[in-house]
C-alpha cells in the first residue's frame, strides 16, 4: 500500500507545493501533509532533513524521496493509473505533457514579476512587455486546450496539466492581469474545485511574511 508524505512549503507562497498538492487532493490519492515554512529569505535549513534539493516539495514513499513537482505528479500517475492523472488518449495525453513541461520550464519573466501570494489584496500590477508576452502564451495554451477537450478543465477532467498552471491561475487573479474570458471560465472550474478552496483557506489563515515574494 503506497503511503505517501508530501512536504510542502508555505501555502501562501509555494506554488510549487501547490501542483502536487492539488493534484493529489482532488484525485483523492492518500497522502500525510507535512508542511515546513520557508520563512528565510533562501528557504529553511530544516529542508536539508529531507530534501536534497533544499527545496520543496518533496513527496516521500517509504525509502523513495522524489524532489520535483512534475516528477512527484508523474510518480503518483504511474501509481495510480486509475485516477487519471495524464489523458487516456495518446494524443491528449502528449499535448498535456507539453503544456505541462512547458509550464515547468518557462514563463520566467511572470514568475519574477508575480510570485504567487493568495494574501495580497488584488489589484492591478502593471507588467512589462515580457510579462505580457508570457501572459497571452498562456491564454493561447488555455484556450486551445478548453476548445479541444470542451472543458471544463484543460483536457476534459482535472489531469497533471490542471494542477501545473493552477499557480497562475492564482497569480492572475491577485495581480489582476487579464479579463480574457478563457481566463475567466477556467478560473472559475480551478477554484470552484474542493482541493483549491481548502488550499487558499489554509493559505489565508498563514501569518508567515517573506519580503521577497511581496509585490
């Protein structure tokens, strides 16, 4: 019986804590959260106790440390390849792979500019022309995948790719950075799921304050 333990960090801030998390949340995959607050400007030397990366997340089953959101994602599909985690189809199923990894290696101009932060009252951020070329790639990827599957998520049900662009999701909202109506349909499925609701109470509820993803 896999156990899983997942340590994340801050709910607030952590982005990347918050693709597997969600992802296992809503696919209702068993796992033990432990959540380790980076509240040092480089994290928490405390990481080094089971991460070798010094980063989170990590997830942890049994001997195995696995230190990579999408590699933690692809781990849980290939556990329980019921809860369709990637697409049944081929075809779908590598498209979402390359969204996905696309997302995992990209938009670095939005990543610095908007660190993921649920407390930030919103408003309007006003963003450079690389921002903004991150920004209409993204809604590109979005509206191409929610033509294709017929939503509501972007290949039909919740799948790994979901759970790889729910930070931004989040970093649209908080900087107000489009009204595009594919961004607001998408929205509304991502934080109408129970897993992202429970997700941004808990952040809501954090007092922990990093300088350096304040905006």
């Amino acid at each position: 019986m896999t156990s899983f333990e997942l340590f994340i960090g801050n709910k607030n801030y952590s982005s990347w804590s918050l693709r597997p998390w969600i992802a296992l949340r809503h696919k209702k995959i068993p796992f033990e959260e432990k959540l380790v607050p980076f509240d040092f400007e480089n994290g928490n030397p405390e990481f080094r106790a089971f991460s070798p990366s010094m980063k989170v997340p990590v997830l942890k089953d049994g001997d195995l440390t696995v230190w990579d959101s999408l590699a933690i994602l692809e781990y849980a599909a290939d556990c329980f390849p019921e809860k369709g985690l990637w697409p049944e189809d081929k075809r779908a199923r590598a498209t979402a792979r390359a969204v996905s990894a696309e997302m995992h290696s990209g938009f670095s101009a939005l990543r610095n500019a908007c660190p993921m932060n649920m407390r930030r009252p919103i408003e309007v951020l006003a963003v450079d022309v690389a921002v903004t070329a991150d920004i209409e790639r993204i809604l590109e990827i979005w509206s191409e995948c929610l033509e294709n599957s017929g939503g509501p998520f972007l290949f039909g049900d919740f799948t790994i790719a979901d759970a790889m662009y729910a930070p931004v999701v989040s970093r649209f909202a908080t900087y107000t950075l489009t009204d595009a109506p594919v961004y607001q349909q998408y929205h509304a499925a991502l934080t109408g799921t129970d897993a992202w609701q429970a997700w941004e109470a808990d952040a809501l509820k954090e007092t922990w304050y990093v300088a350096v993803d304040e905006v």
